[in-house]
C-alpha cells in the first residue's frame, strides 16, 4: 500500500533533469527558466563498449568477444512557463547494435520520452531549492527487440535539487541533486545522485563537470527477461564524469562538445560517451 501510495504521488509530478550552461546568468540544474523563454539543444552522441562492470563491480569482457554501439540523435526542450516553473521535455532517436561471435543484431528508433516540470521553491542568497518531477514514456518502440531501445517500462522520479552561484569569488556555480526513480513492472528502483561544477573561461568559453551517479535498489523481480542491451539491465549502479566545453557564438547561439567515461558500476557495460550539441535559446 506505501508503494501505491508513492507510485500515485511521483506519477502526478512530472518532469526530468538537464544541465545547461551558467554563462552570467544559471540555467538548468536549481534554476528555472525565465517566463517565455525557450531553451532547445539538438544533439549527437555515441557510446561503444566491449566490456562491462559485473555484480561485484569488477569490468571483464562480453562473452563471445561481444561488442556494443549506441549512437543517437537528441533533442532537449525547455519552456518557462511562469518565473517559478519550467516546463521540459527530451527526446532520443537511437541505433543501437550489438555483435558478438554467435549474434549480430541492430535496432533503431525512437527510444524513452521524458516530460517534466521543475518548480522553485526558494531564491535567495544562500542559494536556490527546485523540486522536479518525470515521467518517463516508452510507447515509441517495441521492448522486443533483439537489441531493446529501453526496458519498456514506466518510470516516476522525484528530484530535490540545490544551486549556488559561486561569484563574487569565481565567475561559475556549483549544483547538487538527490532523486529516487520508481521504476515500473519488473526493474529495480533507483536512487540518483548529481555534483556539478561550472565556470565561465575568457573568449566566452565555459565548462563544466558532474558526477552523476545512479545506485539501484535492488528491488527487481528475478523474473524479468533481458532486454539484449547491456546498458539497459533490470538493475544496475553506474557513475559517470561528464564533462563539457561550451563556446557562445552569440547571445542565442552556442556549441558544446562533452566526454563522458563511466567511472565506476555494476551489472552494466562500461565504455565512454563522446558528444557535440548546437544550443538555441530565446
């Protein structure tokens, strides 16, 4: 009955977590857009791997001499819908191959689709407090797939998120997150984690980096069947360094390129993701 009780009550927030750059003024993380503003970053981004972290966090090979690609096509939306509310939405079109001695298998399509809201909860010179819901939607694909563009599933999040601007003493903020994901049907429940860190450089530059930590509950039904993509298990810890360096062309153009390794995990695959973005806010 609790677990009902939660699922109801993450399942009526709506929302998802993004970071964008500070440039002068925060976005994303704690911070909410502006009333009519609308921030959209057109993506793309690939990630192999040919080994992965097992139950004891240990990295070995794929069986069979296997490996994985996912390379995908993003788009990140955000929308100020009043001064203490942002409206978000996120998007993947994915191709997603795996080969190995005895298999060679490919999926492309549309994968998961996030909606969600962030509301601000206090400003102020100690900082800023947001709370953000998701729903996670993945009707645009078949989970049974031999290589399965998501778990096919449901999922609810709640997120207690808090940002400071760093200046006068450095031109960059810093950002810090807690969450618990429920996931529906068989996978496990999760709890998120984020530390970020970012600064603006001279010749409008910026950067940023975060930790950004997944630890599953351990919760999921032995039941489940696999879904053939081993970044996509019933029930996995995971964290990655994300890392990005941003140019600002103008007031409404930028452009970013990032590098992401997986640090540390279990029960997923282990590799790195490179990516490239084009940024338009207005």
């Amino acid at each position: 009955m609790n677990r009902m009780i939660c699922k109801t009550a993450v399942f009526l927030m709506v929302g998802c977590i993004s970071n964008l750059a500070f440039l002068d003024i925060c976005y994303g993380g704690a911070w909410v857009a502006k009333r009519g503003e609308i921030y959209n970053k057109f993506g793309v981004s690939y990630f192999s791997a040919n080994e992965g972290f097992d139950e004891q966090g240990r990295k070995d090979d794929f069986e069979y001499s296997g490996e994985y690609e996912d390379i995908n096509l993003n788009y990140y939306a955000e929308y100020g819908f009043t001064g203490k509310c942002t409206l978000i939405t996120s998007l993947y079109y994915k191709y997603l191959k795996y080969e190995d001695d005895n298999l060679e298998a490919e999926t492309y399509g549309i994968g998961d689709i996030d909606l969600g809201i962030k509301m601000n909860l206090f400003e102020g010179n100690e900082g800023v407090v947001s709370i953000q819901g998701l729903i996670k939607v993945p009707e645009a694909y078949d989970e049974d797939h031999t290589v399965a563009l998501g778990n096919g599933q449901y999922d609810g999040e709640l997120r207690l998120l808090y940002g400071r601007s760093l200046r006068p003493a450095m031109p960059g903020y810093c950002n810090f997150e807690i969450g618990y994901r429920i996931r529906d049907e068989e996978p496990a429940d999760e709890l998120r984690y984020l530390i970020e860190f970012g600064v603006d450089f001279p010749r409008d530059l910026y950067g940023r980096i975060k930790l950004d930590g997944i630890m599953g509950m351990d919760n999921e039904s032995k039941k489940e069947a696999g879904t053939g993509n081993p970044s996509a298990t019933k029930s996995y810890d995971l964290g990655k360094l994300d890392m990005t360096l941003g140019y600002k062309i103008n007031s409404n153009w930028f452009v970013e390129i990032g590098y992401t390794p997986l640090l540390y995990g279990e029960n997923t695959a282990f590799g790195a993701t490179y990516s490239f973005a084009f940024i338009f806010m207005n």
